[in-house]
C-alpha cells in the first residue's frame, strides 16, 4: 500500500493532492505456494535494456 501527499506549485495546478495506492499479488496459476520461495537473482528493472539483465535458470 503506497499514500502520498503533493502541493501544487503553479496557480494552474491543484492546491492539494491525496493518493493512495493498493496493490495485491494475484496468485499465478501452476506457481509453487511456498511462501518462503525468494528469487535468488533479486528484482528486475523492466525498463533495463534487454542485454544488460542477467537472466539465471
């Protein structure tokens, strides 16, 4: 769950903004439901170019 507070700065934009974010994990079909399963090789940048991630079997 992600909250944040903004202030607008200029006199075109909102004098005060309030967002929260909700996210939930939809389990994945076929997956292990092993809790304590981590990914070894950490998260991966989607926006990284394609021959700079290491993919790891």
């Amino acid at each position: 769950m992600n909250f944040g507070i903004g202030y607008g700065l200029t006199p075109a934009s909102d004098r005060l903004v309030v967002k929260t974010i909700i996210g939930y994990a939809f389990p994945v079909p076929g997956a292990t439901s092993d809790a304590n399963t981590r990914m070894s090789s950490g998260p991966v940048n989607p926006f990284a170019h394609a021959s700079a991630r290491s993919f790891q079997p």
